[in-house]
C-alpha cells in the first residue's frame, strides 16, 4: 500500500487535464452544483483558518459546518495581533493556496499521495468538528477522495486529482466576490473583512480587494504552471 501512495504516477493525458479543468470551472460558475461543491471550498476555508490558529500559537477549540454552507472556526488566545489577524486572514485564500500547494504535488508525479495526505488532513479536522452537519460533510467527502484512491486504476486517480485541484484553484475567488455582495446587501460585523477591519484599522472593503488580489493571482499562477 505505502509503495503505491508514495510511488510517482505519469501525467495524465493533456486533454484530461484541459477537460479537468472546464468542468471544474463550470462547477464554479453555474449554481446548481456550486451550492453542493461550496462545501468543500468551506472544508478549505475553515480548515485554512484552523491550521494558522495553531501555527500562530492559539488553542483551537472546534470547527462548525453549517449546510449554508457558512462555518465558524473557534479559538482561543490573544485577541489581536499578528496571531490573530493572519487566522483571520487565512479562510478567504486557503482554497487557492492548498490548490496551488495541490499543483506542486501534481508535477511531481505524486497523484496518490495527494489524495492520501487529503484523507489525512479531513481526518485531523474531522477530530475538531463540533456539529452533525459538519461532521456529515467531511466524512463524505474523504470517502469520496477515499473511494477514488482505494478501488480505482491510475488513470481514474489522476483524472479526480486534476479536477480536485483545479476547483479548489478557481474556487477561491467567488467566494470573494458573495462576501462583498452579502456586505452590501446586509452588513454584518462578523465576517472575516470586517473582524480584519477591526483587528487592523483598514476598511473592510480592502480586506475584499486584498482576499480577491490574492486568489486572483494564484489562480493565473497554478493555470500558467499545469497548462504552459
């Protein structure tokens, strides 16, 4: 089994890696299955924020997945500072960066091991949910990622890769741009722009302008690197 997980796969066929990324594209632009897709780009987000909680020094103590698709990562530590603004920062460009973090691995051949390392950190996660629905949405999704790993070919895993990673590329940025559309139509102090407005003194608005620079930019750098 470890000799699969770590062995290097050859690329996909470039055709798949084209098709991979119009339907994971098309995932993201049209509504019906954003609004299933939406919760993995939540898994992303608040795991995003979890992660920098515990590297920042702070005490994560649980994780909520609502099927709004909205969650809430709880921690505890100092309320402002450096610690606390990079965990709040880090849930609007977590989706891109594990998807461009995602790439690295794709290049190098390690198709398998993306989808294991993938099962492990939902599994981690999974450790600090504190709601049904939440933990409902992990545990399908890393048996899907499982199902796709454990019981089919080569091909199959590479293909499901590809697409994995290019939604999670393309998925950073709408999520940006509901934020600043939910602002606008109703104004909310506990969203990540307006706590960083509040940690930092800078407008809310330009956390938006910032979440969406970010994953924009990602975004361009993972398509040059997987189709030029």
């Amino acid at each position: 089994m470890w000799q699969d997980v770590l062995s290097v796969q050859p690329d996909p066929e470039r055709w798949i890696v084209i098709a991979t990324a119009v339907v994971a594209l098309a995932t993201v632009l049209f509504a019906p299955p954003w609004r299933v897709a939406r919760n993995v780009v939540t898994i992303a987000h608040e795991g995003g924020h979890a992660l920098v909680a515990l590297l920042s020094g702070r005490q994560l103590t649980g994780i909520r997945l609502h099927s709004d698709t909205s969650g809430v990562t709880v921690s505890r530590g100092k309320p402002t500072g450096i610690g606390m603004i990079l965990t709040v920062f880090a849930g609007y460009v977590a989706p891109s960066i594990i998807g461009l973090l995602g790439i690295l691995m794709l290049m190098s051949g390690r198709i398998t091991a993306l989808l294991w390392l993938s099962i492990v950190v939902l599994a981690a996660m999974l450790l600090m949910i504190r709601n049904f629905y939440g933990v409902l949405s992990v545990v399908v999704t890393g048996a899907v990622v499982f199902g796709v790993s454990w019981f089919t070919p080569h091909e199959v895993q590479a293909a499901f890769a590809y697409l994995f990673i290019w939604f999670l590329l393309f998925a950073g940025v709408r999520p940006v741009i509901e934020l600043q559309s939910q602002r606008r139509r109703q104004p909310s102090p506990h969203s990540d722009a307006d706590q960083l407005a509040r940690l930092t003194g800078l407008p809310g608005t330009f956390w938006v302008m910032v979440f969406f620079l970010v994953n924009a930019a990602v975004t361009a750098l993972g398509v040059w690197m997987l189709l030029f």
